[in-house]
C-alpha cells in the first residue's frame, strides 16, 4: 500500500495500478470518420482507465459483423490514447456471420437486452450461446425476465456470463442466487447507479430508484465490478447537452475516491472492482508499470478537462486523478494529457 | 391393445385407462357455496377424465391460504364424481402462511405467470423454491422470459417444474433445451392448443397463432401432457356464454380421437399424455379397474351432456365416449351420468 498522508494538508495520496472501465459507451462507435473513439480513450486515459471495454452498441450503430468491426477498428487505430478492447454484438440474424476468424478478432460477445426495444428471439440467443467459442466470455445487459432468460441459457450450455449495468435489487437477487448455485456469472453497476437516482433526475428510466440505490450499496459484495456504462451519456443527452464520447468518465474515479472519503468504500473496493476482476473477468494482459496517482480528502469542485455537462454541477467533490503513468511513461499529469497515442487493441490479447 | 373393429361398421372402439385432466379450471372454486367445482367434475368424469388435477387459480378467487382451501373442499367433498386434487398458488405475500399441514394437504404449488397483470416478485418466487416441500410438484402457466424466470430458479434450486398450457414456440424451445441438459421440467399443451387458433377466434389471446399451433404439433415429442386448462372457459366468455365448469371438458377426448382417425397421432400418443406422464408427474396413486371405452372413426356432431357453448359447433368429430367405468363400476354410458359421486381427494395422496 502506497498510501501517504501529506503532512502540510490533510489530503493524502494512493496509487491505484491501471484501471479498466469494463464498459465504455462511444456514441459514434462504428459511425463512419466519426472521432468519437479517439475522444473517448483520450477520457478514458486521463480519467485513470487504462484500459477500456467498449460496448459494441452505440448510437444508432453497432458492431455486429464485419464491417462494422473494420469501421468501429478504423476510427480509433493508431490514434489510441488507452487500450481497448472491441466485442461483437449479437442480433437476431447474425450468429452465422460470425466465423472463426471475426470470432478470433472480438473480446467478447455482448448480448443486448433490447434491440430497437425487442428482445432477441430465443431461438437466435441459444444458437449464439452455441456457437460463441467457450473461452471468450459472454455479455449482457439484460434486465429482470430477460436477464433470467440469459442466465437460464448461460446455466444450460454450462457457459459464464458478464451482466452489466445491473440497477435493479431483484437482478441482483438472480446474479446471487445463481452464484450460490455455483453458475458462473458476474456483474458490474455502473458508478452512476451508485450516486444518481431517478428521482433526482426525472426522465432517467436508466437510473435506479432511490430504493434500488440503497440495494445496491447494501449488496456491494455481490457487486464484481464497476463500470461507466451507458447512463452517463443518456444522462448527458436528456439534459441537453448532446452526449459526448467523455460522458461520465471524468466523473467516476472522483466519485468514488469520495465515497472512500465519506467511508461508505475502501480503496480495496475500488482496487477490485475496477483492476483486479476486470482483469480477471475479461482475462486482460496485465499493464506492467502502470498507474494511476489520486489524491483523497481536498473538497473541491470537478475539475473537467472535457467541456461536457456533468450532474456533478458545482457540487464538491473529495477525490482527483493526480497522475497516470502507462509503461513507465506520464501520460497525464493534474489536467494535461500527452499527445501520444500509445494504446492498442487488446481484443485478441 | 383392447381395440376391436366392429364387424357390421367403419367404427372401431378402444378403451383407455382412467384418463387425468392435468390442468382443470374450476370458475367458482373457491367462492362459498359455488356449486362449479361439483359441477366440474361431472363434466369430467362424463368425458374420460376419472381424475382432475385443478388449478387452484379462478375467476376471481383462488386457492392461497388455509382459509380458501377449506372453501374450495367443503364446495366440493362428498359430492365429487371423479377423484380431484387440490394446490396452492403462490403469492407476493403467502409464503408464510403455507405452514407444514397446509403443504401436506396440497398436491402441488402452482406459481402464476401473472396476478392481476403483474409478475410476482422474484424474491418471493424464489422463498416458494425454498420452502416448498422437495418431494411435491412445481407448476406453473408462465410463459416467454417469466418462464424463463421459473426455470432458471427450477435449476438453481435442482426442482423439477411442470409448465402447464404451453403455447409457444419459444417457450417449447426453453422446455427442450432444459430437457436436454437434464433440468426436470416437463409440460402440457391446452388441447384447445392444438386444435383452434387466435386467427379463427378473434380476442382470444390465450390460444397460440397459427405458426406457433403448427410448431406444437411438430413438438409433440416434446409435450408430456395434454390438459384442458382454462382456454375453454375463457374462450366462452369470449363467446358470450358466460362460461361453464365444464367448458372444453366434452371437446377434449373428441378432438384427440378426431386426430387419430386423421392420422395425426396415435392412441398410445393419447394414452401417454392423458394417462401414463400424468400419473408419473404428479405421482397419481393408481386406478384399478378403471377405464374409458370410446369408439372412434363415426363421424358425428358433438353430442354435449352439458348445454354450453362449443367452439366446435356444428362441425363433425370422429370419437365420442362410450362407457366409463370406475373400480368396476360403470359411472357413464352413452351420455347417461350414473348420478353416484365416488370422486375422492387425492391431494395427499
Ligand atoms: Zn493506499
Ligand atoms: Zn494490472
Ligand atoms: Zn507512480
Ligand atoms: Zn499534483
Ligand atoms: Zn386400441
Ligand atoms: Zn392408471
Ligand atoms: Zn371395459
Ligand atoms: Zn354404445
């Protein structure tokens, strides 16, 4: 533990190894020319992930084949500010597009809850549990029925199962009963989940209520993982700001370091929940002399690189990302961000 | 095989064993001092049906406590024509009242799809799995992703879980894929499943379309049972009838044999699904001399004992009941009741 007390103040100092976001949200994701991949690892970089997970669902476009992963690789290769990792989002009928190779080329498969608010018939969910290769992990967003849907599935073909963004106490209800039942699933909520409700942000379904929130907390030891996800961008988009590509990256490290402040998380929790079982989850290379430096205690207003609307207005904050060091090398220091595109695609690694 | 062909005509008759109506909707079961239920099993003794399992589920009052189960008995004991078993039905809020006499006096607990439009909460879904006595039966009507539901907590609690009134493709689909990884699930079709479409009878959402009808006949191996649930009744009220206990009781044998003689199934199919699984389900005690002569390939209006009204009409069947004989002892022929209520509760048993 590197923790240290500064003795002029009464903040202190802890170093966190390279964080991964387990899902990342880019709106222009397999968009044509769209930059929004590019600004989304530049967020995520200096918001201490290293790593990134993108979710292969986005704003009207989706990886689901070929070409949507070559278009989603081309807008971001070479120009990578953090690792990432690109997966392939099932649909109805694209299970046999997927051959060994475009399998070989994706981190995972996301199996989305609703496409164009249907559910993927369960016909063509099984036949991707099938053919999806065994050691590639599986994922979902799923939510109450069709969450007990997947994991039905996910039992019977003796398969483990990623749920992200998980809000609701009954889920998170299932995701336990079934890891007592030793069925191999895990979870994340997403960091807004656990600081904004649908009652302070009215029109925000993708919110959990105030109870739920409380659920969450009080369930946080089933919780294996955190994430940016989606909400923060649908979040941004409802209150008129358009969504950008950083939404809520900034926001989730100086959330958290605060709560650790308020004693409601450790360090450790977040050292779990966002480095130790991401890695393990996803099986992802390990970043050697990588690092992410914040500083705990110093109540401050957020301090954003990226001018995009944050639910955080001028409330204070108690936590701020320091330093980030990739490699030996930093690549963000209080606020500025080298202009050096070192990440890569780890999607195969 | 007991089938003979009548020398002198076309016809030729068959008898069965005591057949067992695995899902039997009685409207008034529980109401005080409804007279259905006795009603229900004269209609079903009249039709082959020696033995009723009843959905504890009705038109407005169900079978959730002690208190209902008394109702539902005293409606019912002394003046049964054909030997019944009784169930509880889950609710969000019964779990603690099924105490160890009341689960012993219940064949079987059945967890609705849906009350009053809602699914019930998964966590009191999921305490009925875990106070539920092991060696009783789990029923349920649900369908699609609450099913899903229900399988799901069926194998992460190793229950076995019989689906009553499939209608579904997707839902077979589950069913078989949960077979074939050894989950103990089994199911029934409403016999109005097979036989009438929500094409043909408008506003009758509880019977399947004509794609998914079709797909329950090239399933048939996978249909452990037939049932005649509450498709009929519904579909009376839907008629304007009002509806009767003994709605789709007369149909059913009738339009199986009608199969039979159109060569889209076999009398052992029938014997099978009305007789053989059912016993093996629920763990039925045995009928002795008891047995069911029908004649089949005459082609004849329905002739009904119980003036209700038929989805079939006018139309022509191809089997009708002859005799049915009880302990040795002929309770029906040629559309005489012998008006002799030996209907025991075998709910316990
Ligand atoms: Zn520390
Ligand atoms: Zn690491
Ligand atoms: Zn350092
Ligand atoms: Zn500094
Ligand atoms: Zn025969
Ligand atoms: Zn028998
Ligand atoms: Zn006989
Ligand atoms: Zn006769």
């Amino acid at each position: 533990d590197v923790s240290t007390i500064d003795s002029k103040s009464s903040h202190r100092t802890h170093t966190f190894p390279g964080l991964v976001n387990v899902a990342a949200f880019v709106p222009g994701l397999a968009a044509s020319n769209s930059s929004d991949f590019i600004d989304a690892t530049r967020a995520s970089i200096s918001a201490g992930f290293t790593t990134s997970i993108i979710i292969p669902q986005a704003q009207g476009n989706a990886v689901v084949d070929r070409a949507t992963l070559e278009t989603a690789k081309s807008n971001v290769v070479g120009s990578a500010y953090c690792n990432y990792a690109l997966s392939l989002s099932a649909s109805a009928d694209n299970v046999q597009l997927f051959d060994d190779e475009l399998k070989a080329e994706a981190k995972a498969l996301f199996i989305p809850s609703r496409i164009a608010n249907k559910p993927i018939p369960l016909s063509a969910v099984a036949a991707h549990f099938s053919s999806w290769p065994t050691e590639k992990p599986i994922l979902t967003d799923a939510k109450g029925s069709d969450l007990a849907s997947l994991l039905l599935l996910a039992s019977l073909h003796n398969r483990t199962i990623h749920v992200t963004d998980v809000q609701n106490v009954d889920d998170v209800l299932l995701i336990s009963l079934s890891k007592a039942k030793n069925l191999k699933v895990t979870c994340d909520v997403s960091i807004y989940s656990l600081f904004f409700t649908r009652e302070q942000f009215s029109s925000a379904p993708f919110l959990p209520s105030q109870e739920d929130q409380n659920a969450l907390w009080k369930k946080l030891d089933m919780i294996d993982a955190f994430s940016v996800g989606s909400s923060p961008y649908k979040l941004a988009v409802e209150a008129g700001d358009g969504g950008s590509p950083s939404a809520g990256v900034e926001e989730a490290l100086p959330l958290l370091l605060t709560a650790v402040t308020e004693g409601r998380l450790s360090l450790q929790d977040i050292t779990t929940r966002l480095h130790d079982n991401p890695v393990q989850i996803f099986g992802l290379p390990d970043q050697a002399q990588t690092h992410v430096e914040v500083v705990l205690g110093r109540r401050a207003p957020l301090v954003k690189m990226f001018q995009s609307w944050s639910p955080l207005g001028r409330s204070l904050v108690s936590g701020a990302i320091h330093r980030v060091i990739v490699h030996g090398q930093t690549l963000f220091l209080d606020g500025t961000l080298l202009e050096l595109p070192t990440g890569k695609d780890i999607s195969s690694a």
